[in-house]
C-alpha cells in the first residue's frame, strides 16, 4: 500500500508568532522546516529543540527542524508560512521568490498595512511574486504565542478565496489545542488583523494614562465600529469582523499584557517617547508601523475613524496625550450603528 506523505511547511521566521505557528503544525503532523535569520537560533532549535531566542523554556517537537538558508528551507513545501515585520515583507519576499514552488500554498501571518501603497499582506504577495490570488491565505485570530506555546486553548481563521486550499491548510494546523475554522473572506480577516493593532494603541494608551475600564470598552467597541466600516467598504463581511479574526483578535490585543501593541500604548499613555516605548517593548509593534496606511485608506474609502485618527496624530507628534482625550470625548453626538 502507497504512503501518503505528511504535508511539509517552511515557516519564515523563528519570532515568536512564526515559532509558535511551526509548533502547532508539528503537533498536527506537519513537517515543519523554520527559517531563522541567526545561526545560534537555528543551531539551537536542531540541537537542543528549543528557540533560545524567544521560548527557551518550551521543548519543540522533533518534526521541526531549522535552517538559515531559504533556498533549502523552501525545497518540496506544501505551505509557505510568512511571519515577518509587514512593512519588510516586499523586499524580503522578492529575495526569496524565486525558490518558491509553482504549487506552494502561501499562508500570511502578517497583521499590517504596508506604509507606502495601503496595499495589504496578501495583495504585497500577490504583486511581488506573480502568485495567484487563490493561492495565497491568511490566519488571523486571538493568537497570543506565549499561550499558545503553553498549549492553552485558542482558535483561529484561515482565509483563502480558495476554500479547497483553506481547508488544507486546516488540517494542517489542527491540534488539540488549537482549533483553525475556514473563510473565503481574505480581506476581512486581513483589515480586522491589522486595524486591531491601532485600536489596540489607543486602549493601551488609556490604560497607561490612569483611564478605567469604561474607557477601554468604549474604545474596543468603536473601535471595531470602524474597522468594520473600512472593511466592509473595501469589500469584506460584516460577519467576519464578528468573529475570530475580528472581534476575538481585537479583544485578545486590547486587554492581555501579553500585547506588545497594548503594552506600547501603555507606555506612551505613561509619557514615555515613542523612542522610549521601543525600547521597553522591544519586539515590532505593527500598530505604530500601520497607523499612518490605516487612516489613508479610511481617506481613500471616505470612511470615518476617529480613534485611527487621533492615534496616528499622537505617533506623529501632532497632538498630546490630553488633547487625544479631549479628541475623541468632544466629538458631535450621533445615534450608535
């Protein structure tokens, strides 16, 4: 009797998301392959089975291995898994092109919008590689690593127009602990994984500023008010801004301390200068890097986003902190939709 071969995914890079997105696919039996920018890392992960850079406590399963080398990494993959900063996917991703098989399922990570087109993950794919649409997915949910590499519960979607290709990929990250459901709604999951970032900001930043939990909430719920406004003016479900990939991501982001994007607006609610709440942070907050790309596609769409506004305002230094507040709570009242 034939041998069916266990599905093979090459997961760039070894950060946090991307290890622990490697784990849960190893656990499924997926053979996993991660590209790592530093040697000692991918040394670590094949000698010690740990990534000492980010969970040097949590064991890694003997089916993922690691290399520096995207050309070998990218040899006979099923799956492409891209967990890299948005805003260097498109010069990264011209570099590796080339090695990626003409039947390579690429699945998106990525929560930005990239600065200087507006254009989301999947579309800065599909422009870079040539890579047809039906072939690209995205996985977007209330995904915090250091949870899931703890194997808690958590849940996510997988969006592709291609639902053949997003129930593969399904099956080839469900475990016990991570349950993965299907959508065809990529933009969707893709503004409601990136808007959440900035939202995210602002409720950090009124928590950082000593404002109670009124606030907060205020600020999720009007928050997801307006990322379901864009979406759907670009095309997406109301539906899926709902769901796990909308209102699940957007709760995990604004009220864990595990958030780096909550935990950067804290500490700019604090007082602390963006090039302080850097350092502090010290992983990339894609918020920051999308505020600007969010409100200009708000613009470009004619859509109304007051918390996107006045966060990007305080990332460029245009207003303060108290003028933030004064922004929002000073708005013209108008019936809730």
């Amino acid at each position: 009797m034939l041998q069916h071969r266990s599905a093979r995914a090459a997961v760039f890079s070894a950060g946090s998301w991307g290890t622990a997105v490697a784990k849960i696919m190893a656990d499924a039996g997926t053979d996993v392959i991660v590209h790592a920018r530093r040697a000692e890392i991918a040394d670590a992960i094949n000698t010690t089975r740990r990534n000492v850079g980010y969970f040097p406590d949590v064991d890694l399963p003997e089916t993922l291995t690691a290399t520096t080398d995207p050309a070998a990494a990218l040899e006979n993959e099923d799956f492409l898994v891209l967990s890299i900063p948005a805003q260097s996917l498109r010069e990264s991703l011209a570099a590796w092109a080339p090695h990626i098989g003409r039947d390579t399922i690429i699945v998106s990570l990525m929560k930005g919008i990239e600065r200087e087109t507006g254009l989301r993950a999947s579309e800065v794919i599909t422009e870079v590689t040539g890579i047809p649409a039906h072939r690209v997915a995205v996985l977007s949910g209330p995904n915090l690593a250091r949870e899931i590499m703890a194997g808690q519960p958590a849940a996510a979607t997988v969006a592709c127009s291609d639902e053949a290709a997003a129930i593969r990929i399904q099956r080839a990250c469900h475990t016990s602990y991570f349950r993965p459901y299907t959508s065809t709604d990529v933009t969707g999951c893709e503004l409601g994984g990136a808007v959440k970032n900035v939202i995210a900001l602002a409720v950090g930043i009124a928590a950082g500023m000593g404002l109670g939990h009124n606030a907060q909430a205020m600020l999720v719920t009007r928050g997801l008010a307006e990322t379901t406004r864009l979406a759907v003016a670009m095309g997406a479900r109301p539906g899926t801004l709902a769901g796990l990939a909308g209102l699940g991501d957007l709760v995990a982001t604004c009220s864990s301390p595990l958030s780096r994007n909550r935990t950067f607006g804290t500490h700019l609610g604090m007082g602390l200068s963006i090039e302080e709440a850097t350092r502090a942070t010290r992983q990339t907050t894609e918020g920051v890097k999308s505020a600007q790309a969010t409100r200009g596609l708000a613009h470009a769409y004619g859509i109304d986003m007051p918390i996107t506004d006045v966060v990007t305002d305080l990332l460029n230094g245009k207003i303060t902190l108290a003028q933030a507040t004064a922004a929002l709570m000073q708005r013209p009242p108008k019936p809730e939709r």
